[in-house]
C-alpha cells in the first residue's frame, strides 16, 4: 500500500517495502493512518509503534476518549504519563474522559487539573468527603456533555441551582445518584427545564421511597418548550415503574433502563467505551428515536384507518 509514503511516515519500513510506489502529501498519509486507527480502534496503539511520527498522529486519538475504570493499572499508569507529560499534552488532545466510581477524589483532581479542554465529561469518583470539590475544575471548560453527582459540583446546605454557566452549552447531561428527598441538598430542578440547548438528559437511579417527589420534574421537562429528545430513567424499583406507566408519562421520549450500563455487563461496558465502540449516550438516544418511530408509524396508521371508514 502507498510504499513510498509509508517509508516516509515511517523510514523503518523502508527495507520491506516494494521499490514501485507512488508519492502523496504527508497529510494524505496522516489521513489513511487515522482513518485506519478511527475504523479500527485496537490498531492505534500498534500503528503508535511504528516511529515518532506515526506515534505523534496516533497519540492524538489515543488519547482523545480517555476511559479509567477496571483495572486499576490503567489509572496508574495515565498518572504516570500526567507526571511526565506537559499539562497542555493533555489540554490538547483529552476532550472526552470517563472517570468511575473507583476512583479516589485526588485521582480525580489531579487528572482534571491538567484534562482542562473537554468537551465530554463523565466523573464518578469518589467525593462525598469533599463537596463542592468539582465546579472550580470547570469554572472555565467547554463541556456539552455532562455526568456527575450534584453535590460535587455545591455543598450541601445552599440550594442547588442549574443556573451556573457550566449548563448553559450542555446539550448531553446525567444526573447520577439524585439526592432523596428530606436530605440536606435543596434542589431548583426546574431550572433543568431553562438550559437552552438540552437534548438529552439522563437521571438515576431512582426509588419510590427516594425519589417520587422527582415525577413533576420529569413530567415539566417533558413538556417544557425546549429541544429535548430523550429523557432517559435508571431504575429498576417495581413502585417507581408502575408510577412511570400511567398515561401522564405516555412520551416516546421517555427512555426507561434498569441500569447504566445496559444492556451489557459492567466489564464490557467499561471495554467498549475504551476502544471506542460505544458511546454512552447512544443506547438511550436509539431507544428514543425507536420509540418516537414506532409513535409516528402508529399515528399514521389511526390516520388512514380514520379517512377510510
């Protein structure tokens, strides 16, 4: 393939390669190898390899979604990198970077301080100890995409309220683990119904002996005037089903899922978003627009069976 160009990318291939070739600009080249590591997610590493240049172009997709769960040595060794690698390296090339629930808070701090230019952000780790700890993090950050615990982003005590700048750009956003009801965090959730570019919000997991008092909420984002397509539960609690049945929530928006990660188990789910073959917020954004079809299909069909009595 390309020999010449390939020799040039890489001039450690060059004994290997058939002395025919024909001559591309050095971009060109640089697409074909990203394109090959972008449909081919477990080849980047390999193709980082070859020499400094290659390892240059890989490095920015590489490094581009940023996943850290099981195992651990994962997230030992990204530190290690963040230790010797400069703060704009990863300002550069981190825009969407997944933090779990095994995470210590100052793992989590310390990778935030230097993955500053995201654009997607998932940040489960561990901070109740801490509250408030995240917003300073993002008082400056380009997120559109958003997953976190509210009491990272503002201590218990004050009310909670969407109305900081950091919600205003969001078009993607999860709220995890709600405060239950009666707690010490005070939420205005109807601010939710005011972010103007919201299109998909996520929220769970929800009890009925927590988190009944959230129907409104969800019924007033359902119906506010703004762009939301999908509206997706996390609960597998029978109470909280049943009241999620009724008509009043009759929304092919409404996307109902028992858990995060369905429909696959926690190891894969954790491996897929690392090599890149699922987004996180595609299996609801799917649901969705299966069920907003299904919707249309059905009312063209009353349509036509109405005109032809």
């Amino acid at each position: 393939m390309i020999a010449r160009n390939l020799s040039d990318a890489c001039p450690t291939l060059s004994t290997s390669l058939s002395n025919k070739s024909v001559e591309l600009p050095t971009d060109i080249v640089r697409e074909i190898f990203e394109t090959t590591a972008r449909n081919f997610p477990r080849t980047g590493a390999k193709l980082a390899g070859l020499c400094k240049r290659t390892q240059y172009w890989m490095e920015w997709i590489i490094y581009e979604t940023v996943v850290l769960d099981h195992p651990p040595t994962r997230t030992s060794a990204f530190l290690r990198t963040i230790d010797a690698r400069p703060a704009e390296f990863f300002y550069q090339r981190v825009k969407n970077l997944y933090l779990s629930y095994t995470l210590t808070l100052d793992e989590a701090q310390k990778i935030l301080s230097v993955c500053s230019g995201l654009t997607h952000l998932t940040c489960w780790a561990q901070s109740s100890q801490r509250p408030g700890w995240l917003l300073p993090l993002l008082s400056s950050s380009t997120l559109t995409r958003l997953s976190i615990k509210l009491d990272m982003l503002k201590p218990r005590g004050p009310l909670f309220m969407f109305s900081d700048k950091i919600f205003q750009g969001l078009t993607h956003l999860e709220i995890v683990c709600p405060p239950p009801v009666n707690t010490g965090m005070s939420v205005d959730w109807t601010a939710l119904m005011e972010l103007p570019k919201l299109k998909h919000f996520i929220i769970g997991n929800l009890f009925s002996r927590d988190h009944f008092y959230l129907l409104p909420i969800i019924r007033g984002l359902l119906d506010a005037p703004a762009s939301l397509e999908v509206l997706a539960i996390l609960s597998k609690d029978p109470q909280m089903l049943e009241a999620l049945d009724c008509q009043e929530f009759n929304d092919p928006r409404l996307v109902i899922f028992p858990r995060f990660n369905w429909p696959l188990d926690l190891p894969t789910y954790w491996k897929n978003l690392y090599i890149g073959e699922l987004d996180a917020w595609e299996p609801s954004a799917q649901k969705g627009m299966k069920q907003r079809l299904e919707r249309s299909q059905r009312v063209r069909r009353e349509l036509i069976h109405y005109y032809q009595r």
